[in-house]
C-alpha cells in the first residue's frame, strides 16, 4: 500500500511510498483510509521542529486528523465492515500516571504518552491502517464527507467541557462568546457556540470572504480586524483563543465580563516580547474572579461528543470548511498554506 512517510527531526524527508499492508492485531479494526486532514502540527513535523519516531525506526506515517471505512473487525466487535471511523491520536502511557489511568490521557503528567503520526506510532496517512477498537470512534454516515474534520473538532469539544465545569463553580448562564481565529478550530469552536445558544463573534484579520460568510451562515458576527478594541465596552463572557498571537492572548486577560473564561487554544511562537502592565491583569483577573485557562488535545470522550455534534451539524456548511482535496500522490503540496485556505485534506482513496 501506499503511505506518506517521514523522517521525524530531519527536514525534507516527506515522500509517499510503498509499504507492507498492515495485519490488525488482537483486538483492532482494520481500516482504508478515506481522507486525512493537513494542520499546523503536520507542518511543524514535515519542518523537522518536533517529532519521536516508533522505536528501532527512523521513518514513519505522518498524520492524525484521520478518516476511514471499516474492512475487518474482530469478532464480537461492536464495529462492522463498512462503519466510518476515525481514530483516537493519544494514547496513555505504558506506566499510567493518574491522569491516564481514569481515561484523561490528554491530560496526562509524566509526558509518556504516545500519539499517532507525531509521538512514537504511525499515523493514519495511509491507504490502510488498523486501530485498536477501544481508540475509534463511530461516526455518522452522513458525515462521509467532512468526517476528518472530527479531531479537531474534539479538541473544541474538549475545550467546551473544561469552560462549562469552570462555569459550573457558581451561576453559570454565558450570553456572549467571542472566537478569535477563524481557522479550522476557530470556526468549529464558534459552531459548537452556536449549539449552546451563545451570541456568537469570530474576529479574524481577513477581509470579507468565505471567513465571513462561514461565520455569518452560523448566525454570528464577523469581525475583521487584529485588536479587540471593539469589545471594550461590551465585554463577552466567554473567549476561545485560537491564534496564538501574543497580543491578542495578554488582551484576551482583560477582556471579559466578571467572571469571565479565557480559554487559550493557539500555540504562540517563542522568541516575541510585548510590554503588559502586570499589575492591571492581575487586578482584572482577581478583583472578577476570571479565569484562564490552556488546552491541548482530546480523549475518547471528547471525539465522540465532536462526533455527535459535526452530525447536528448542517452537512454543507461543514464541507465549505474544506477548501483543498488533493490525492495522496500529491500530497506535498498540502503542506504549503495556499491563500484563503481554511482546511486542507488528502484525498487517500484517488490514485493521481
């Protein structure tokens, strides 16, 4: 079969090539893949900026935002041939820390855990793979065409778990959120918004576009612009963080109504000073019991609930996300941001 490999640390190494099909294990499903989603962690990897590879190995699958039909299950399985799938990424460690050993691997403590296509196993970025049955996730089949889209979704999922249970320390009932970043995970955490009945605002320095539309389809409001200065006044109860820009995150502190929740879901590069005034954020943060709060990744849980809540979804509005489809021999060219791209895949299952 064909897979896109690479060499973790090492960059210019991504190719596609032939390798031995895989033999599910005791236990595992086994899997062709539909599609693979492409986002800033792949890139990183293709980059050499981070990545482990499976032990006694220097190659191997890239890929984890994964998408697949069900050929064989083991018996007694509560799958079947011909489930769509997608697969859990993380995995606990072999020595579970508390953490990991009540199910919360993505909140694991000691860094031992393992994680398809970036962390020590092969990813899903290949025409078959096999996955443990405890690690799939079924989904819906009208999601056939945008069921890749379900990782990360899981990791918005997860972030509005962790907001709702801070909320839940007193009166809890949030009017406002405002998204920052209309990328894949801010779109999807805006969608989820909207499911909750909030009044919804995504901020994105893009102009008027398919950004704006998609916000606007959802029911909110698109704000195109790199300062929250407009929310000055009318502060909103709940932030999603989605850029990782450093401004944006400092301003994003004092900028909530009381008992605001700042959730920071974007990674900021390193190496960027900015001048803050401590002492008002601390003020801020205290004097309204506000809350900040980082989040990575998602367990079994979360990727079901992003399941369930991608099939209450409008299904077309889903696939205008996917501005790219290119076939796995071509694979590479995802791996360079195109203008007006929002979310990019490989199409697995097309030869050229």
């Amino acid at each position: 079969m064909r897979a896109l490999t690479f060499v973790p640390g090492v960059k210019g190494t991504l190719e596609v090539e032939e390798v031995p099909d895989p033999k599910p294990g005791q236990g595992e499903l086994l899997v062709q893949g539909l599609a693979l989603g492409v986002c800033g962690t792949d890139r990183e990897l293709e980059r050499a900026e981070y990545g482990w590879p499976p032990p006694g190995r220097d190659r191997m699958v890239i890929g984890h935002e994964s998408l697949g039909r069900v050929l064989e299950v083991p018996q007694g399985s509560a799958f079947s041939p011909g489930d769509l799938v997608v697969g859990v990424v993380r995995r606990p460690d072999p020595e579970p820390c508390g953490a990991c050993a009540r199910g919360e691997f993505d909140m694991c403590r000691n860094g031992r855990y393992t994680e398809r296509g970036i962390k020590e196993i092969d990813g899903y970025a290949s025409e078959l793979w096999t996955v443990e049955a405890a690690y799939a996730v079924k989904l819906d089949p009208s999601l056939a065409a945008v069921g890749v889209l379900v990782e990360p979704a899981s990791v918005v999922a997860k972030a509005w778990e962790q907001i709702e249970r801070i909320g839940s320390r007193a009166w809890y009932e949030p009017r406002v959120l405002l998204v920052t970043g209309a990328g894949p995970i801010g779109l999807l955490a805006a969608l989820l918004g909207r499911q909750r009945g909030l009044e919804v605002h995504v901020l994105d320095r893009a102009g008027r576009g398919l950004k704006s539309d998609l916000v606007e389809a959802l029911g909110g409001i698109y704000h195109s612009a790199s300062t929250l200065e407009t929310f000055a006044a009318a502060k909103p109860d709940v932030i999603i963080e989605c850029t990782g820009a450093g401004q944006l995150v400092i301003d994003s502190m004092t900028c909530t109504a009381a008992a605001g929740i700042v959730c920071l879901c974007g990674l900021s590069p390193g190496g960027r000073s900015h001048r803050v005034d401590a002492g008002v954020i601390n003020r801020d943060i205290v004097l309204e019991n506000d809350v900040i709060f980082g989040t990575v990744n998602g367990n079994l849980r979360h990727f079901r609930d992003a399941a369930a809540a991608l099939a209450q979804a409008d299904a077309e509005w889903l696939q205008r996300m996917i501005t790219r489809r290119v076939p796995l021999a071509r694979a590479a060219e995802v791996f360079e941001p195109a203008d007006n791209d929002i979310k990019a895949i490989i199409d697995l299952t097309t030869q050229t």
